[in-house]
C-alpha cells in the first residue's frame, strides 16, 4: 500500500516545484480557490471552542446539515445527519459498518478501493455505461451479483471523479432497482453535487431508494474547504438507515471522537446556505464549467477522446486512438507509463486512470483542471469573478502551453 | 458495540443537565480548562489555511513536534513524526498497521480494546503491578507471549488512564525486554505526559526500547484541546520504525486525508514550547495535582482503597471492601451497578471500571477531577491560577458534596 495516489502526486509535484522546476500541475484534485472571508470570520470567532461535543455532530451542525439537504429535494432530519472529519472519514466508518465486499464504479475515486481493502474486505469494479462516470451500469450490477456472492453494497459517485460527468437519472433509478432488489446499501458521494454545471442534472439514488441510500457530503469542494475537514452523512430514515447510523456512530467515537469542533460552528453556517455563499459556490461553478470545457477541448482538439464534463473539475481523456504512436516513440504501455511521460519529459502532471481503477492497459488520465486558475489567492478571486476566466492571461498562458504540450506529446 | 463509553456517558449527563438536573458530572475525560488566547489567535490568524496539505503533516508542525520531544529526552527527526486528527485516530492507524493481536494494560483507556476489535483483531488484556497502571506486569505478559500466539504489539499509558498512576522505571524498562525479546512493538499513549505531576516520574518505554517504540500524544489534555482534533506520533528511526511509518501514512492518506489545517499552524506554535503556554501546561497541572489529590482524599477518608493519583486528572476508587453492604442495600455486583447507582439515586456520573476492562465484578470507578474546576470561564480561570484552587468555594461545594454522596452510599 501507498500513499494514496491523489495525495502523493501532490507532494511530488510540490517537491519538483521547490527545487524549482515549472510544473502544469493538474494532478490534485483541490478546488483551487480561496477561502471566503465570511467563513474565515466564523472560524476565527469560534477559535476558543474545545470541547470534544457529541459525536455525531453538534446540534446547530445537524440542523443546518438536514436544511442543507431538506433544500435540495432531499428531506432530511438531524436525527439522520453524522458530521465527521472529512466525508473520506465517515465513508470509512460506513464501509466498515457494512460488513460485506462492495461493488464500486470503474474507474472511481481513489480512495473506496483501498479503503476496502484497509477494511480486509473486497472491492469488485463494475463498468459505467459511456458518458455516465460514477455509477455502475445497472445491468451489469446485475451480472456481478450473480456471480459474486458477499457484495452488501455499492458505491456511487455523483458527479463522478475522475471523469466529470454525471450518471442519467434513467441509470441511476435503475441502480435503485438492482439495490433494492439484492439488499444492498447505496453509498452515494455526492461532494460535487453543488458544482454539477448544469443543476438541473443533479441526481441521488436517494430519490429512487431512499430506505437504503447512505449519502456523503463536504465543504471540501463547493467551498474549497479540503483542509478544514469537515464531512456529513445522511443515513435514511429507515429502521437500516437508524441500525447503520448506530454503528457507524458507534466506530466514529473508537476512531476518531467527535468531528472538530470550531469547524463545525463555521459549517452550522455554511451549510445554512447564506446568499454569500450560495453566491459563492454559483461563482466557483461557473468558473469550473468554464475552464473545465476549455481543457476539454484542447484535448479534444488534438483527437483524444474526451467526455463533455458536468460537474465537478476534472476531464478524463483517453488516448487509446494514440496507443501505436505513444508506444512506439515515448514506450508508453498504460495508464501509467502515460502519466510518466507527460511528468517526466513535459513537467505536466496528471493521474493515471490506473490509479482510479481503470482496467489494465488503458490509456487514460484524469486531469484536475481546477488547478489552472492561477497563483495565489489575486489570481484566483480575479478568475472567480471573470465573466470569460479562459481568457484571463494566466490561464490563457497555460491552455497553450498545455496545448503545445499535446502537441508535440502525440506528434 | 456501542458509542465509546466515555463519549456516551458525556452523552447522558448532558442530556440529564438539560432536563434541570444537578448531576455531578465525574465521568468524562476533558482537561476542563479554557483555551489560551495565544491559542485563540493562533487559529484564527490561520483561519483561512484550507488546503489539504501533505499526509505526515506540515513542515512547521512536524518540526515542532520533533523538538516537543526532543527537549523531553527523546531525541526525535521531523521524518519520524506523523500529525493526525487527534491521537485516537493514530492510534487506530497504527494499531491497523501492526497486523496481529494486541496485548493491553488491564484496566485501561477505553478504546484500545474497541479500536482491536474493529479491526477485526484480539485485545488480550494483561493485569498491571499494583500502583502502577497503564503498564502491563512484564512478567504477566511474558507468561501471556507463551501461551497466546499472534500478539505483535503492546499498549502502554505513562501516565495511566484509568488509574491516575504511573509505572516505575524499573517496570517500563522490563517491558522494554520484553518487547524486544519477543520481537513485539510498543504502542506508547503519552497524551498526559506534561501532567504528570511529578515531572522526575515521566517514563517512556522509548527510552530502553527506542527501535521498536511508538510514542503518541496531541494537544488535547496538556492545552484542554479536546475539539481541535490535533495529535502526533513518533515512530522509532529504525528500519522498523520507518516501515511503520510508511504503512500508517498510507493508511492515513485513505482513513483521514490529512491534519486539520489551520490547527496544524496553531500546534506548530503549541508544540514549540512557547513561554506562555508552557507556564499555562505548569499552572494547569497544579490544578490537576490538588484537585485529584483531594478527590483521592475524600474517597480515601470514607475508606475506599485508592492510589495516590500521580498525573493527568483521574482517581480509580476501589469499593472491594464495600461489597457486602453495597450488594445487600444497592443491589450492585458489579462496577456498572455501582455507577448507575451512583447515577440514578445520587445524581453523580462516573464511569465503571467495567468500561475499561477492568475484570468482571470488580468494584471500580474512574473519576474525572477535572470536572470540579467551574463553570465557565471565569471559574475555571480562577481554579488554574489559584494557589489553593481547593479552598474555591465552587470546588470545595463539589468537593463536600461528593463527601456526603459517599457518607450516604458507604452508610
């Protein structure tokens, strides 16, 4: 086991960058924004809270959490929200609470595999119908079922990392059915679900299979707030949503304690939705979309087979037209061996698809284009609140320089 | 499995101060004590830090912490620190990466046996020398190595929770030996180190077996920091010490991401000892010292066998000698008899030695004297500034009032 993958590009990118060394980096998946100053106030005026506090999450936390849901179309009460350290964390303590091997989308997230393993359990990768990232095609689900007893539940990403996209709600009923019908817990991630571009796209299998449907969220994204750590589950309703919610309470206080605690008073408020911030998190999608679509179509542009992204910051193309090319010329094999080059030989760091599960052998990468918005907290407000942020300079500058890369990568 | 024992107590004892009653809250373990504004500033000065930040820890941080020990006798790099969202989770890390079955101080804290068994793994429990617990009897557990195959670790607590004690030199460096000679690690939990009052009594296992020894601590009981979620281990600089490290940062990048942020900037102050807080950690373990030590006297006086408490802010009271009377008036058996009695008829919360594995039928409680310093601010401030915090007449209230608790429940 290694660092997970996501993470470790990070610091080998930061540490090529310290030695001086000018490096595309488009590996990490950070929202690449900074802070607002409202949320940086209410940090800083709950600076003196220290109590452990309950484990679930305090009150005002809970409320704000269900209201953030409730708002949606998810109605949801306090009594079904956990607050944790992060949604990674309570989608270990929830994995952990389900016993069973775990179906999980090819290619996902990093992190549902090898938490799955870290739990001594199996993760069985299903394939994703075309364009529809981060949901397991349902019939194939179906297939997988049959053949592989022990799967107590499947994970969902929606929007999906690594590919951008978004599964259809046609799909994601579907995957509602094929649940209900063997048992299983859906996991939904949805920690992209405030930046689908188009929000009228937005869908949780929670609508089709509420009883059994384990939703995750963060500021991580919508607020770029990675490093506060501070994540929420909405367990269902159900009398298997209250058992689970019990025990994945139960391994929250042996693993971690409570959620952290002047956090959770700066996320009472956030996930108030107060006009600032939904103003803001309107903002960031916009610039996402925007810079999202323009990466995509450099890559596009050059013949790489690319999905038109939906959400989140990320586009995933796949080379597999370029295999001879990039084989012959650069020796590139795989998913890895791609990712290689592009660092080595072009200082642009990306991840393999490997790294998210993809099958052995493809060509693919994904490529955090939240990462292009420019150098310090100037740049980044200023790409925050263009109207056409492509053309900001800084980012302009790095379109070409990425396509000149491709360029002379797939000549 | 339920919520950790000391969290759910905490749970109901607030519930019951909710409902109007005066409970004697004794059973939960936080320092009590209000949080330095040096403190304050720090974390808000660093408000706005919300990147994710490298798995191991900030650079600043992980600094700090290597000098926190190095100027506590225990030469430590930067490379062989590791920060986590508190102790707890890097202990559950660790003890995830050590593989095998787990030899534990019989009584001690709660979660150790809680954290083994979800990880599928043994707790073996081993009994401690009198007057020195958190530290397993070396010969006991050597007779234990013999007959139970598949332990690789131990677990000590210097000072101890539960009992309030501290193992004697002597015994730490014989666990040492033992250690070594049978090739086990040794999980050191060292969070009340800087509260033990007698400083000259500070051990550490890392001393006599520094190839094979993991030191953990955090901020949360020398600074009363509970809810900032902030810990550090140190791992030996051995080719052991550096595998496990590895294997626990991996495991971190999956469980948790990352520290918490902006608290990773406020502990790189803490840890570097600054003058303020260092006179705050003096002032605060006087006020444990007296506090616990009059607490250990009033149990004492009504003739409950208890040790003379020696760090942190517990007292551990044995009712042994109480068993006749109590069985026939009370009903109670057993140490969760005795604290729900105490709970349900005397409005006094603690917790039964039964929650930290102390053997079945056993007549123990753990008090937490931290409980007695106030409430709010203003008192508590007084209590750790006082030279006589004993003598408050909010403390000495409490104080009398636990006195005729005991003279009705020992009648």
């Amino acid at each position: 086991m290694s660092v997970s993958a996501t993470l470790a590009a990070n610091e080998i990118i930061a540490a090529r960058r310290a030695a001086g060394q000018d490096v595309l980096a488009l590996a990490f998946g950070e929202a690449g924004l900074p802070v607002h100053p409202a949320l940086i106030g209410q940090l800083a005026a709950s600076a003196g809270e220290a109590n452990y506090g309950p484990v679930a999450g305090i009150g005002s936390a809970r409320d704000a959490v269900a209201g953030y849901w409730t708002r949606r179309e998810l109605t949801t009460g306090a009594e079904q929200v956990l607050l944790g350290p992060g949604s990674k964390s309570l989608l270990y303590a929830t994995l952990h609470s389900l016993q069973g091997d775990v179906a999980i989308p090819q290619p996902s997230w990093v992190s549902y595999a090898a938490q799955i393993e870290l739990l001594g359990r199996k993760a069985i990768t299903v394939p994703t119908l075309p364009g529809e990232g981060g949901v397991t095609d349902p019939q194939a689900l179906e297939q997988t079922l049959r053949d592989q007893p022990g799967i107590t539940a499947v994970v969902a990403t929606l929007p999906d990392n690594p590919t951008g996209t978004i599964a259809s709600k046609q799909t994601v009923e579907k995957l509602a059915e094929v649940a209900r019908r063997h048992e299983l817990v859906i996991v939904s991630d949805e920690i992209y679900r405030d930046l689908v571009f188009d929000q009228s796209n937005v869908v949780s299998p929670a609508q089709w299979a509420p009883e059994r449907t384990v939703v995750t969220t963060s500021l991580s994204k919508n607020l770029a707030l990675g490093g506060w750590r501070i994540g929420a589950a909405r367990f269902p309703g159900s009398p298997l949503g209250q058992k689970l919610r019990a025990a994945v309470a139960s391994a929250a206080s042996e693993m971690w304690s409570a959620p952290v605690m002047p956090m959770q008073h700066a996320a009472a408020y956030a996930w108030s939705d107060p006009t600032e911030l939904v103003e803001r998190v309107g903002q960031s999608r916009q610039l996402h979309a925007a810079v999202a679509r323009a990466v995509a179509g450099v890559f596009a542009q050059h013949g790489a087979a690319i999905q038109e992204p939906q959400g989140g910051f990320y586009v995933y193309p796949d080379f597999e037209m370029f295999r001879e090319r990039l084989e012959e010329r650069w020796g590139i094999e795989d998913s890895a061996g791609l990712a290689q080059v592009l660092l080595d030989d072009f200082n642009v760091g990306v991840l393999p698809g490997s790294a998210f599960g993809a099958p052995t052998g493809t060509l693919t990468a994904r490529v955090a284009t939240s990462q292009l918005y420019g150098n310090g907290t100037e740049q980044r407000l200023a790409a925050l609140e263009s109207a056409d942020p492509v053309k900001l300079p800084w980012i302009e500058e790095k379109l070409s320089r990425l396509d000149s890369v491709l360029e002379d990568f797939l000549r």
